[in-house]
C-alpha cells in the first residue's frame, strides 16, 4: 500500500501519488513559475508573489524545496535572457527576490546560488573594466 507523496492519503496498490494530487501540484507549479516571471518583468511586486507563494503551498502541495527548484530556474532565466550589462534595477529585483523568498528556505543550492549570483552580478555591475562582452556567454 502507497501513501501518496503529495496529501499523504492511501494511494492504492503500487502507487505513490493520486493522479488528482500530482496535477494539482504541477498547477501550482505552473503559477508559482508564471508568478516569478511576472515578478522579474515588474508585471507584479513583491507582495503580489508572497501571495502566490502562500497560496501554492497552501492549495497545491507545493513545498519549500519545489519552491527553492523553481526559483533557481526562474532566476537562471532571467539572468540569461538578460542583455549585458545588467542594470541595477535588475540586480535589485534578484537581491530582492533572494531577500524575500529564497533565504527562508535554507536550501543549500539556493544559499549558494544567492552568494554566486550576487557576487556574479555585482561583478558585472562593477564600472571597471569588462567593456567587452565578448567572454559573455550570452554575445554569441
Ligand atoms: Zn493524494
């Protein structure tokens, strides 16, 4: 007998999850991501995603190490997508995002993620050198 790994009920034989519990997960997945994306294009603040973030571990079965997976994602991307050189605003939106979301989770990846990040940005950021871009992945 399974116990399904999202609400924790009896799951039948052989099974670890209910169908019903697995796609509402990825649902809050789905706005979890689509909420951090809309944070970093300052579609919506700050307070706006602490919101979905409370409503997905709430109603979805999404739990901080999802959280901490999909922000390293989110934020992968919108330091990649990213036109050299960044501009402060952006760093703000990372530190700020780290600040408000990543630090309560204390996962490992995300701590280290968040000292690489704001010391890879800050870098960037720094008016010294690095006029080129051409060591930047991204100036293919
Ligand atoms: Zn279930």
């Amino acid at each position: 007998m399974g116990q399904c790994k999202y609400c924790g009920e009896d799951a039948g034989f052989f099974s670890h999850v209910h169908k019903e519990c697995e796609e509402k997960h990825n649902q809050g997945l789905t706005t979890l991501e689509d909420g951090i994306r809309r944070y970093f294009r300052d579609a919506i603040k700050m307070d706006d995603l602490k919101k979905i973030v409370a409503q997905v571990k709430q109603e979805h079965y999404v739990e901080d190490p999802d959280i901490a997976v999909s922000s390293a994602k989110c934020i992968d991307e919108y330091t990649e997508k990213s036109r050299w050189p960044f501009h402060s605003h952006q760093l703000d939106l990372v530190k700020n995002y780290i600040n408000n979301i990543g630090v309560p989770y204390h996962g490992q990846q995300l701590v280290s993620r968040k000292e690489s990040y704001i010391a890879s940005l800050s870098h960037l950021l720094s008016p010294a050198g690095h006029m080129c871009p051409r060591d930047h992945p991204q100036s293919r």
